[in-house]
C-alpha cells in the first residue's frame, strides 16, 4: 500500500480513472535511458505534489433536481458487430430500456455518439424538459459540453447533431460517471453487439420475471404413476380380467403381449428366444438400474448398444429400455466426446494414450483417422497403437469365422454319413429283395 508523496499522486490519478501500480526493480540501465531521452533542461519544472484539500474535513453535498429525468448510454464494438444501447430513467424511478444493432462500420467513438443521440430522441418522444445524460465516454462528455474541440472529421456531424438535439430541452447537462457507474448500459449494449441477428428474424422481448421465493420452492413434485407398464399384462396373467374400459382391439393386444410373459407370484418376467426369463421393472427401477450399470462402482461410462446388453445378461427387461439405454447415454456428462485435455507437453505417448482412452475404448475402433499431419499424430507409435486394435477385430473376427466354418464342416460331416448310412440301408435292402424273389422262382 503507497504512503507518503506516492499515496498523494495515487488520489490525483484517481480523478482520470489512472490506477498506480507498484514498480518492480528497475535495471540501471533503464533509468539511464529514461534520463538520455528526457534531459532536464532550463524549462524543466518539477511535479507540484502539494494537495490542495488536505485542511478540508467535510464534504458538501450537493442534491441533484428530482424534476430531471436521467440518461445512460453506452456503445460497444467487438468482432460479433456493433450495439449501442440506452436507459431513459424518470424522476418516478421507472426504466425505458432501448437497444440496437448498428449494421454500417463504426468506431468506438461513432458508437458512443449514436447512442447518446438515441437516448435524446427517446426523450424528445417523452417530451422531457429537463434531461442529465451521463456515460463513461469521457471524449463524447468533454466535446459535448463543449471543453474540448472536435477535430476528427468523422464525429463533427454527430457533434453538430448533438447540439442541435440540444437546443429542444429546457435544461440539458452532459456528465462522465466512471464505467462501474454505467453497467446497464453496458450490458444492453453487450448484448445487441453478442446477439446473432439474421436478417428479418424476429426476437421476443426481453422479460425480466420477479421472483420473491428460491427455485426449490416453486417447483412442483411430479406424481408418480400409480401403474406400472405392465400392469394390464400383469393383472390379465393373474385374474383373467381386462381394463374397465378396454376395446376388442385392446383385449385383443394384450392376449397377444400376455403369451410372451410369465407370472410367478407377484413378480412378472418377460419370456425370451433362448427361453430365458427377464424380470420387468417398473420406470424408477429402470432408471437406478441404468445408472449403476452405466456409472456405478465397477460402471465403465459404455455406450447404448453395451448397456443394452449388460443389462440384459443381468435379466432386466422394460418395454421402452432401446430408446432409455440411448437417452441416458447422451445425458451423461462424462460419455460426451472429449474434444480437447490439457497436457503440460503434448508428446507422442500423450497423444496415443488420449486416443486409445478416449476414442478407441470408448467409442471403438474407428473406420477413418484424420489428422493435420502433425508429428505427435503421424508417428510410429500411433501406427502401433491403430494396427494392434485393427489386428485385434480382425483376429475376433476371424475366430467368428473359423467358428461359423467348423459348424459347417460338421454338419456336411453329419449329412455325408447320413447319406452313407443311407446308401448302404438301400443296397442291404435291395440284395434281400433280389434273394427273395430267387427263393420264389426256385419253389415255383
């Protein structure tokens, strides 16, 4: 914290929005550089560092005219484009907000200039009398009241512009508050210049809602439903009976969907190809069940396809678990796809760990691997990596096969001998024909 002469100059730099900051040590050889440039000659007059209202104690204020109506304004100009934005305030306390999108090249300081001139035109519309217009463009203030002279080539009309629009109040005063003071303002303007505008595109209003209760207080509990999916099926199975107001069509689907369940006491289970037995869970089991296969203790973060058939090894069924298994993926933060991490080195092992880890196990190994033909991407050590996993398929993929094939052999063994057997059933047969009817010859 300064003290002393440097405490007396902070306050000084204070009035034109200057911060001090502490110097760090300084090289000779910069003091030596700063004294060549800057010779002190007969003209050179040391820095009055005397404080003019050291005596004064107390502090006069002075009250402002509650008949004048107040006027923020504010301009922003920034790669997204250019927004100018105003509050007109009357003595009452009530805000009219006003913002815009300027579409033509601007400066900063064109920007400041049309909003002030919007802000006046709002309150020409008003019919105020009596307007104080205040903004944080110290350039604007000074050149509108009139201190400093106006020489860009470019703000001398809206200078003239300004005066003009002027002479239609009563009372006009232009007053620079520093920019923590003009945060309304400010944002309106933020906000017209962030705002994507396309074309004849239309944008509600912005409404601003009041709330006097936390967010948890105004939420309403769903109720649960009372019936689970499989009720209908369930109490069918159970009592022979239908819904109270059901359809022959309705009756008749669900005699259809009842012959592929099987009820054992009160728990239902859902009969599969292999003749094995799923038990139906209701919404909220499902989703508990979800979310620890998924992401519990020993929950691997897998995709849909995989936790579909995770939890059907584990013998759980619901009618609508294809389209969960896919919804619970895609809201799970920690499936999302991982765009970028942060390395203190980006080596080749680094890269070839955040693809096997983040792409290939997770997703599975990839058809196509574009790179920008960076070293750490084209090295040998990624071609391992991305071979050993193709080689890995393809050797599952041929165990399939080697698989699929020794089936087939087996069977085409198995119908040979059959064939075999056949053959020689058919010449046994016709041999003790032929023997037979010899026998019958010979006794005729």
């Amino acid at each position: 914290m300064p003290t002393g002469r440097l405490a007396k100059w902070q306050i000084l730099l204070k009035e034109f929005d200057i911060v001090y900051v502490t110097r760090t040590t300084i090289k000779a050889q910069a003091l030596a550089d700063h004294l060549a440039e800057n010779p002190v000659d007969e003209e050179y007059q040391p820095l009055s560092t005397y404080f003019p209202d050291e005596e004064v104690n107390t502090i006069e204020v002075v009250p402002e005219d509650t008949h004048a109506w107040k006027m923020f304004f504010d301009g922003a100009v920034n790669a997204n484009g250019v927004g100018i934005g105003a509050i007109l305030i009357s003595p009452t306390g009530q805000h009219y907000p006003a913002t815009a999108r300027l579409r033509f090249f601007c400066t900063n300081n064109t920007a400041e200039y049309e909003a002030c001139i919007m802000g006046m035109n709002m309150a020409i519309d008003q019919d105020v009398e009596d307007l104080l217009i205040m903004g944080d463009a110290d350039l604007i203030i000074r050149q509108a009241q009139g201190e400093w002279e106006t020489r860009d080539v470019k703000l001398i009309p809206y200078r003239q512009h300004v005066e003009d629009l002027g002479k239609r109040f009563k009372s006009i005063e232009f007053r620079y508050i520093p920019r923590c003071h003009n945060e309304l303002a400010d944002a309106l303007t933020t906000l017209a210049s962030m705002l994507p505008y396309l074309g004849n595109a239309h944008i509600d209003p912005l409404e601003i809602q009041i709330r006097e209760r936390h967010g948890y207080c105004n939420a309403i509990k769903a109720r649960p439903n009372v019936y689970p999916w499989y009720h209908d099926i369930k109490r069918f199975l159970k009592i022979q009976e239908y819904p109270e107001h059901a359809t022959g069509d309705q009756k008749r689907v669900i005699r259809r969907h009842a012959s592929g369940f099987f009820l054992s006491c009160e728990a239902l289970f859902k009969r599969t190809p292999n003749l094995n037995l799923l038990r139906c869970v209701d919404a909220e089991e499902a989703r508990r069940i979800m979310q620890e296969v998924h992401a519990g203790v020993c929950g691997p973060h897998m995709n849909g396809y995989v936790l579909a058939k995770k939890i059907l090894q584990a013998g759980y069924y619901w009618i609508t678990m294809e389209k969960d298994f896919f919804n619970f993926v895609r809201k799970c933060h920690q499936c999302q796809w991982v765009e970028a991490i942060t390395l203190k080195t980006a080596t080749k092992k680094a890269v070839v760990d955040f693809v096997h880890s983040n792409l290939i196990c997770r997703f599975g190994i990839p058809a196509t691997f574009i790179t920008d033909n960076a070293a750490n991407l084209n090295s040998r050590l990624m071609e391992e990596v991305l071979f050993k996993a193709t080689l890995q398929e393809a050797g599952a993929t041929q165990k399939e096969m080697k698989g699929a094939s020794a089936k087939t052999a087996l069977q085409q063994k198995e119908t040979s001998v059959y064939n075999l057997r056949a053959s020689k059933f058919r010449s046994k047969s016709t041999a003790k024909s032929a023997k037979t009817q010899e026998k019958f010859e010979e006794s005729r």
